[in-house]
C-alpha cells in the first residue's frame, strides 16, 4: 500500500496532464465560473417603448420603468414594427406597448392595459423586463387609489393604498442572485469531474505501460487468487489515499476560499461541510477507479467524461428541479456520487442545514462509497485475470 501510495504521488506530481486535472483546473475553473456570474443579477436590460397614448398617465408609466434598477427605456419607437425590429438587431431585449387609449380610460375611472413584449431567449431578460414592468404598474396603482380616496389620516392612506401588509423575505438568496444559487453546485460540480478526468487519465497511463512491460516480457502477473486479491487492495487504497490527499487541500479552496473571495452565501458549519466531504471525495474517487476500467489510453477518458458536466448539473436537481424529473432520470441520476454531494453541500452551505438534515444524501455517499470500491476490486482482480491469460498466451504462441 506504501509503494503504490507513493508510486501515485510522484505520477501526479510528474505527468503534466494529472496535474492540469488536479491542481490547474480546480484553481482556475472556480475563479472564472465566479468571476462570471459575480454581479449575480442582470440590471440595466435595454428595453423600447412603444407610447400611442402620448398622455401624463402614459409618461409616468415610462418613467416609473425607467426608474429601476433592472430597465433602462433606451429607445422610443413609433409602431410595433420598429420596435420588433429593435428586438431583432439585439439593440432592445423587449419592448413595452402603451395603447392609445391608456389615459382615457385611466381618467374615466376604467381599466387600463399595457403589452409587455420580452425576449424568452433569456429568461433573465424576461425576469427584468417583467418585473420592472409589474412594480411600475403596481406603483401607479397606489397612486390612483390614494388620489380617488376620500381618507384623509395617514393611516388611512396606507390601508387603503394596501389593505394587507406583507413583507417579502429572500431565504438563502437575498439579492436573488444567480452567482449564490448556481455557483455553490458548480464548485461540486468541479471536483467531481476535475477527480474523475484525472484519475482517468492516470488509469489510460498505467495500462499504457503495462501493456508494453507485457510484450517485453517483464510483467509479473499474480497465480494465487490470495496473492491477487491482497495485490488488489493494497494497490486500490494506496492509489485513492493518494488521490484523497491531494484533493482535500484542492476542496478547501474551492469550497472555502473561492465563495469568500466573491462574497457569496456560507452560512453552514465548516465541521460538517468537512465530515460531509469525506465519504464524497471517497464515492468519488472509487467510482472513477471503477470508470477508469473502460480507459485503455490515457486521452479516452476525456471522450467519456467531459461532456457530462451538463447533464450531472441538471440531473443533481439545482439548475432543474428534481421532483420534476421523470422516473427514469431521477433514478440514474443516484448511480452519481456528484447528485449527492451537491444537494447534501448547498443544504448546509446555502441554506444552514445540519448534518443530520441530509443524513439521507450522507448516508448514500458512503453507500456508494462501499459499493463502487467492491467493484474496483473485483474489476481489479478481472483485469489481473486478463493480464494472466494474456502474459500465457503470449509465452505460448508458436514460434513461425
């Protein structure tokens, strides 16, 4: 176990391409995924207005949207054509339609109504726009009610103005950022695949050389199943003890240092997040041993892993809900160690739940621990099994 603990340590630290896995890319990744969402919402999203009411009510609309800090009015159009048109150049994500008759009716004490027309392309957009438009028009509403009242106390004009007082309150996201709600599952995300590409690699890299020691004839191949087996373990746990070693530093960056540096949400107990790490980084490093059987180069790991970053993220239930996920999905999604870990972590990172709250994804990470490190070793011994017919047949082969 020392030998191969030690014999993995100095891999990592001589092959270029682990080190880009295991150190580079989880320095660098969480910096940029960061650094991009660090305004966390989107503000100032230009918008067009189309006014054919041209009256006091309809200006005071405009300049209530253009007020808020998610809208900026930076054109006026004529029709809705033009401002279609806008739209289409991604000069404007949208546009507001203010009808002819918008005054009128407002004087004559009838119901108004005003098209808000949006970009659905980004929902972000969408969400401004909408928003922006919603508390504008709830704003003049007040207005209109305060200035028809017959009231004339103070308390009076807030009863009436809004008869049931409610107070809105952001849980675990207060700006309503998407840095805090994305970032924290990314981060897990990261380590997750940054474990998986490397050991990965290292797998294609040993069997590389093994098969070439095989057709010089220098490599030594166990008979005793005991003999196997032992060889098996010791060599399975001195290689993940070395992968652990180095990725619990490379956790604590990520997990600590990089949501410190752009100010997001850590409101969990670091006890638990460390205790909540550790059968994670073992699911995960003995399910990329189990992976790493189908890498027989060290490049074709690449080609399985890498374009799974999307689909583990909407499977773990962060960027998609997963009781909305169908049957099938949500029961695949529980053969990753990363669907655990990211739920278990943004719970008690994000949201202040203790360790015993997500006993159910704790107690599964070290399920999937146990299970995928029983079929290492059995797809260890399998392999040590080739080998044996493999070194046979090649001794055996006719001289021609």
């Amino acid at each position: 176990m020392n030998k191969s603990f030690a014999r993995e340590l100095y891999l990592i630290f001589h092959d270029e391409g682990i080190l880009i896995f295991f150190i580079v890319v989880p320095l660098l990744y969480p910096l940029i995924y960061s650094f991009i969402y660090t305004d966390e919402v989107v503000r100032d999203v230009p918008v067009c207005v189309v006014d054919e009411s041209h009256s006091v009510e309809s200006r005071k609309f405009i300049r209530l949207v253009d007020a808020t800090a998610d809208v900026k009015v930076v054109a006026y159009a004529s029709d809705q054509h033009e401002a279609q048109k806008l739209r289409r150049e991604r000069k404007t994500y949208g546009y507001i339609c203010i009808p002819s008759d918008f005054g009128d009716l407002i004087t004559h004490g009838e119901q108004a109504h005003i098209g808000v027309f949006t970009d659905m392309s980004g929902m972000l957009y969408y969400k401004a726009i909408v928003m922006a438009s919603t508390n504008a028009s709830l704003e003049m509403n007040a207005d209109i009610k305060l200035s028809r009242s017959e009231t004339t106390t103070a308390e009076q004009d807030k009863a009436t103005v809004s008869p049931i007082r409610y107070d809105e309150v952001a849980l675990f996201n207060p700006q309503g950022g998407f840095a805090a709600f994305l970032i924290p599952a990314v981060l897990m995300l990261i380590l997750h695949q940054t474990m998986l590409l490397g050991v990965g690699m290292s797998a294609g890299t040993r069997r590389e050389q093994r098969q070439q020691r095989i057709a010089a004839g220098m490599h030594e191949v166990h008979r005793s199943l005991f003999k196997a087996l032992r060889d098996a373990l010791h060599r399975t746990w001195g290689r993940c003890f070395a992968y652990i070693v180095v990725f619990i530093p490379v956790s604590a960056y990520v997990l600590s240092v990089v949501p410190r540096i752009f100010n997001l949400v850590q409101i969990g107990s670091f006890p638990d997040v460390a205790m909540l790490m550790l059968p994670f980084l073992l699911a995960v490093v003995f399910f990329a041993e189990t992976i790493s059987h189908l890498v027989t180069r060290r490049e074709t790991i690449i080609l399985l892993i890498v374009f799974t970053s999307v689909p583990l993220l909407f499977l773990s239930g962060v960027s998609w809900p997963g009781c909305a996920l169908p049957p099938f999905w949500h029961h695949f999604a529980m053969f990753f160690p990363s669907t655990f870990g990211i739920n278990a972590f943004v719970k008690i990172n994000t949201c202040g739940a203790s360790l015993a709250e997500v006993r159910t994804e704790y107690i599964s990470l070290w399920i999937q621990a146990g299970a995928y490190f029983v079929m290492c070793v059995y797809l260890t011994l399998w392999e040590k099994s080739r080998e044996y017919r493999q070194e046979i047949a090649w001794f055996e082969e006719p001289d021609l």
